[in-house]
C-alpha cells in the first residue's frame, strides 16, 4: 500500500543519503509522529473489520511496556537491540497470523503491519554504530495473545514508547 511503501521509501533515502545513519530521520521529529498516526489508524482499522477469527496458533508478542527511567538509564545501542528484539517478535507474530486470517480486511491490515514492522527492522539493523550486528538470539518478555488486534495494540504501543523515545533520544546526539 502507499503508506506502507512511503515508509520503507523514506527510511531508504535516509539510508542513503546519509551512509546509513539516523541523522535526517531522527532530526526530524514529523516522521516519527507520522508512524504513530499510522500505527493508530491500523489499529482503529483492524478493530472495524468484521469476523475476525480468534488465533488457534497464538502470537507471541513482546511486552513493550518500559519506565522512563528506566528506559533513559539503557544505552542507545542497548535501546537499539530490545527494539529489534521487540520488532522481531511483531514481525513474526503478524507472519504467522496472516496465515490464519482468510477475511479481506483484517489480511490486508496484518500486512500493512507486517511491512510497518519489517521496514522499521530492517532499518534499526542499519543502525548500528558499534562493531558487531544484531544477533537474533534475544530474548524478550513475551506473552502469548489469540486476538488479532492485541498484535496491533502491541505494535502501536512499540512505536509509540520505546521506539519515539528512542529518536529522540539519538536527536539529542545527532541534531546539533
């Protein structure tokens, strides 16, 4: 969809432009309050859609909730790892509930997410500004949800904790 190719297009400009840092996407604190509005309208979506079937094959989503302080007290490669983490299980959760779901509606929102998800996986693996890259044997809090909106509440709650402060917390790095 539109949404989902102007994210991946606007993260591989940034990319591009600036050799893989988050320079100009952190900066600019409009993109990132763009995805939130996203991920809410997803989840708004996904809530009207109709006969959503309940998950025999549970999700397994990360628990994203954080303390602030908690949060500002973690390195931001740190940060950067627990939000890969994080996206790791969402991607995986939305992949294995699109195989479950044959309804028009919420299939076409579970891979609007899917894309979300993996663009912003795919990107935060750019991140790094240290040697070594992320390894993807981290293990997250976690539970295990049958409910098709609870991936999309989890996804908007990722985007809107960890992953904002997260931006703005490389802004304060990067934006001088």
């Amino acid at each position: 969809s539109p949404p989902g190719l102007l994210l991946l297009t606007s993260f591989l400009l940034h990319v591009k432009e600036d050799r893989a840092s988050p320079t100009r996407l952190v900066c600019d604190n409009r993109l990132i309050q763009k995805y939130i509005e996203e991920a809410k309208d997803m989840e708004t979506r996904v809530g009207q859609c109709q006969a959503l079937p309940v998950l025999s094959c549970p999700a397994v989503l990360p628990l994203v909730d954080f303390t602030l302080q908690q949060w500002k007290s973690k390195l931001n490669e740190t940060k950067r790892r627990e939000i890969l983490c994080d996206l790791a299980l969402l991607v995986g959760a939305a992949a294995g509930a699109q195989g479950q779901v044959s309804e028009e509606c919420g299939a076409r929102q579970l891979s609007q997410l899917y894309r979300h998800a993996n663009s912003f996986f795919l990107l935060l693996q750019t991140f790094s500004w240290k040697a070594g890259h992320w390894e993807s044997s981290c293990s997250p809090h976690s539970t295990e949800q049958t409910h098709i909106t609870s991936i999309f509440l989890t996804y908007r709650q990722l985007v809107q904790g960890k992953l904002r402060f997260f931006f703005e917390d490389l802004a304060k790095v990067l934006c001088k």
